[in-house]
C-alpha cells in the first residue's frame, strides 16, 4: 500500500458546538472547509496529520480511539484549557514511558491525549549511526 494522505475522520452529534471547541478552545488551524453553509464539514490541521470534523452521528464513540496531540509545554496547555472549562480528565503526569500526557475529551467524549516529549526521552535523539566514511 503507497498511503498518500490520511486523515482522522469525526462524526459528532452536534457539528457547531465540535467545530467551536476544536477551532476555537483548543484553537485547531482550518485546513479547508467544504459541503454547504448550514452543515459545512472543516479539516483541521494537526501538525502533520489532518482531523476532518464533518457530518453528524447518532452512536456514541467508543472508547477505542484517542487522538494524541503533541504540543511544546503540556503544563501551559493545561492551565489554558482548565481557564476556558474544558473538562480535565487526567491531570498531566509523566508516564513509566517517559512522555508527559493529560488526558481530556471532545464534547462528544473523544479522548484527546495532550502530550509532551520531555527533552531527556528517547523520542528526541538520533538514534542513527554515526555517517559512512566518505559520505
């Protein structure tokens, strides 16, 4: 399989109050916006990755998907989202993997795992060889 582009596809219950709360309260870019003017689907950018937020659900989601979004300081981020009311379900806590993750939910209750890679974690080096001589 040659992947070209994914994304992350949401189905909320109440498309506004989804879109208000990843664009405006977590503060999300809009990619792109399509469909028609009462309903319209956006596409978030998530760093490398995009969070399509369109159409609407009636199912609850399951608690099989996360989302887990890497930001600079996760301490900085808490006390912006505790200020604006987003509902913290775990505070943020280094984890025996050595990443710093909060835990809190979409208004659907999609779990967002906010996470921070502390500089001293394996994730930060290079885990490369030393160059070929010659090259």
């Amino acid at each position: 399989m040659e992947v070209l582009s994914s994304r992350v596809l949401l189905r909320p219950a109440d498309l506004g109050r989804s879109h208000r709360f990843y664009r405006d309260t977590l503060g999300l870019a809009v990619y792109r916006e399509f469909g028609s003017p009462e309903a319209p689907g956006l596409v978030f950018f998530l760093a490398n990755g995009l969070l399509e937020v369109s159409g609407q659900a009636t199912d609850p989601p399951g608690e099989r998907i996360a989302l887990w979004i890497q930001v600079r300081d996760v301490h900085a981020e808490h006390r912006r989202l505790v200020e604006v009311g987003v509902p913290i379900l775990r505070e943020p806590r280094r984890e025996a993997w050595g990443l710093v993750e909060l835990w809190i939910a979409d208004p659907d209750g999609v779990r967002i795992v906010v996470v921070e890679i502390p500089d001293d974690h394996p994730l930060r080096r290079d885990h490369r060889g030393p160059p070929a001589p010659g090259r």
